[in-house]
C-alpha cells in the first residue's frame, strides 16, 4: 500500500505536466434550437389560419419606393383578402412569426443578400426590401454589380439585391439565315443556350454576397420559347447531340449551374434555391382568358388537380419544375427554399385584373403568376428571414 501511494506522487506532477502542454479543447457550442419558420419542412407542411385578431397592419405601404406598379395592389385597388398566417405542422399550434426588420437589420449587419432568377425572385426581393425599408427610412436604391433591382440600407450596412437571369446560363438569339429553312420548317430563329457558361448577370457576384438565393422557372415553357423559336443546347461551344427538349435541358443547366455555385461561391455563403411558385390560371391559359379572379384559398382536396402533372392542366409547370430541380440537387451544398406547397392554396393572391395600367389586361392578360404586395411574398420574408437568422447563429454562419 505504501508503495501505491508513492507511485501515484510520483504520476501527479507528470499529469499535471501534461494537462498544463495539452489542455482539452472546450466543448462545441450546442446548435441553436430551430425557430418556427427557419426549419426546412416548415413551408412543406403546414396549414393557412387566420391571423389573430386584432391583426397588424401591413409593414409597408402603397408608396414603398421599392414597389412594382403591377403587383401594388393596394394602390390599385385589388378587393382586400383576409389576413391569414402560415402554421407549420413541426410548429403544433404557432404560427410563423413576423419578420421584425429592425432586429433583422442589426442581425444581419454588413451582410449582403442577392437573390438570382427570375421575376418571381423579383417578386419576392420587392417584398424584403419593403420590409426592411419600415425600420431604415434612410434606405435608398442600389443597383451596382449588375443588379436589376436592390437596396442598401446605411443604419446597419446591408445591402439586399436582385439579379436577373432568367435560365441562369447564357442564352443568344441566332435568326435563320436561310429562308428555305424557314419556309419548311417555321422555325425564325433559335436561342442557344450554353449550359456551362452562366450569364453575366450573376457570374461575377458570387463571392460578393453572404447569402445567395437562386431559382429558375417559369421561362422554361413552349410559352416563352415556342416551336417556332426553341431553345438550342450547347456544351462547350457545341450542340448537344442528340438534341436535348425543354425539361431535359432545364436539368443540365441546373446541374451545370449547381457545380458553377459549388465550385465558386465560398463555403461559408449560405446558399439557397428557391423552387417555383405555382400560377393559378382558370379556364384557360394566360393568353386564352385565364383568369383568377378567386377571393377563397383552394383547399387540400383541390391541389392535385390544379397541379399535378398527370392530369395536364395548364398550371402544371411549377411541379415539372420543381422535380427536376430538386432531384438535380441532390448532394450538392446547396439548400432548397420550398415555397410551393404553401402557395398552391392561395389562388386568392395573384395581381389578376387589377394591374393598375389601362390596357393590361388586354395586352397580357391577367397576372395569376406573380403575387400582390402586400401579400403572400411577405410570408415568404418570414421564413426566409428566420432561415437567415438561424444560419448566422450556427458556429459556421
């Protein structure tokens, strides 16, 4: 027993020795818990409820400088719709909170946040800059580095800005030189499309924004490029042979664009693909009269036959979409913002007729595409705030 004692005298201060060369690294800092809103499944799953009343007034106004006349509803005239909250399945009973732009603002101070797409990224960008806008009134436009649309906000040195890049990769309209060409087959012209080479609207952004957001969509339709002038898919300065169709090409440019990002932009950019939000025509496409002119939410029973696929309705592009994109995503670093499902039900909320230019409605027909602001966009700032706010928490944001 007395030697037992000795020996361990004798292993204390070599111990204490090695403690003192090599001290145990402090324990990780446990993730911060998700808020209602900033977990994936948060838009995926859920219900429409109304909001408690008495219910907030808009946080923004008619003569926002950052409004888009055609989805300013307010201004003209759109009949009100109900103040309704989303209330995700994961959140049991709570509904996804209100952006306070203030906080969000403070939280998010000196970041830059770009949105890449289309208009319906356009739509959603108008609604945070509105948003933010009500807590910096110093808040002024901001249209550097290619940006279409965007903001800073100087109280606390954010920028927030929209690029547009309709199919993400570079496209060229190349007419038919050859009128016996022409006269067989129909065809004008074509648009080639170089799926390895993004547009410049983004190209050179990547590494200047702390949270990119992309999405591509409802330009990939014979609407836009009909028969007489298809898209032309080329790699590498060649077509691509065989000859690719619309949806096929859609996944090559998603997948080229997917690496582009993987490989460009830092890992610590909080990267996010927002899936396409669903029209809501009726009767017939939008130049065939389509109308959606509703003032109720279609309900669950409804869903599948306004969108699915199968049953070849004319709003089935958001799903066709969708599919090929987050199947194209698929092991990449790259999150997806699903804000589909959740709009499916809000056939109520499109511009519709009310486009506040005389001969809208003539010219284009009704909006049943993009979304009144205020309106379901500013849904979406929710739960895009709350995903933001959460990542900056992480130890890596």
């Amino acid at each position: 027993m007395p030697r037992l004692r000795l020996h361990l005298l004798l292993l204390l201060p070599i111990t204490l020795t090695l403690f003192l060369l090599f001290p145990s690294s402090p324990a990780p800092r446990p993730p911060h818990p998700l808020p209602c809103g900033a977990a994936p499944s948060d838009a995926t799953a859920g219900r429409w409820v109304p909001t408690p009343e008495p219910a907030p007034p808009p946080l923004y106004s008619p003569s926002c400088p950052f409004h888009r006349n055609a989805w300013n509803c307010l201004r003209n005239n759109h009949p009100p719709v109900p103040a309704l909250s989303w209330a995700p399945t994961r959140c049991r009973g709570a509904v996804v909170p209100r952006i306070d732009a203030a906080a969000f603002l403070a939280a998010t101070r000196g970041r830059r946040i770009g949105l890449v797409g289309n208009s319906l990224s356009e739509n959603l960008v108008v609604a945070l800059l509105c948003t933010l806008r009500s807590a910096d009134d110093g808040a002024r436009k901001w249209k550097r580095r290619g940006a279409w649309r965007g903001g800073y906000f100087p109280r606390d040195d954010v920028v927030v800005a929209y690029h547009r890049a309709v199919l993400l990769a570079k496209y060229t309209w190349q007419p038919v030189e050859n009128s016996k060409e022409l006269h067989k087959y129909g065809i004008k012209g074509t648009y080639r499309v170089d799926v390895d080479i993004p547009t410049d609207d983004w190209v050179n952004v990547t590494k200047f924004y702390d949270v990119l957001i992309f999405n591509t969509g409802h330009w990939w339709g014979l609407d836009k490029f009909p028969k007489e002038t298809p898209l032309v898919f080329y790699r590498g300065g060649k077509p691509i042979e065989p000859p690719l169709g619309i949806y096929d090409g859609l996944r090559v440019v998603v997948e080229s664009a997917a690496s582009y990002i993987e490989r460009e932009v830092p890992s610590k950019t909080l990267k996010l693909w927002r899936t396409q939000s669903p029209r809501h025509f009726y009767g017939g496409e939008w130049d065939h009269n389509g109308s959606c002119v509703f003032d109720r939410l279609l309900q669950e029973h409804e869903l599948d036959s306004w969108f699915d696929p199968r049953f070849g309705g004319v709003n089935r592009e958001a799903r066709l979409v969708n599919s090929a994109i987050q199947e194209t995503l698929i092991g990449t670093h790259i999150q997806l913002l699903n804000l589909t499902y959740m709009s499916e039900f809000r056939a109520d909320a499109h511009p519709a007729i009310w486009l506040g230019k005389k001969d809208a409605v003539a010219d284009w027909g009704q909006d049943c595409m993009h979304w009144c602001l205020p309106g379901l966009p500013d849904t979406w700032v929710d739960i895009l705030a709350a995903r933001i706010l959460h990542y900056f928490k992480q130890p890596n944001g």
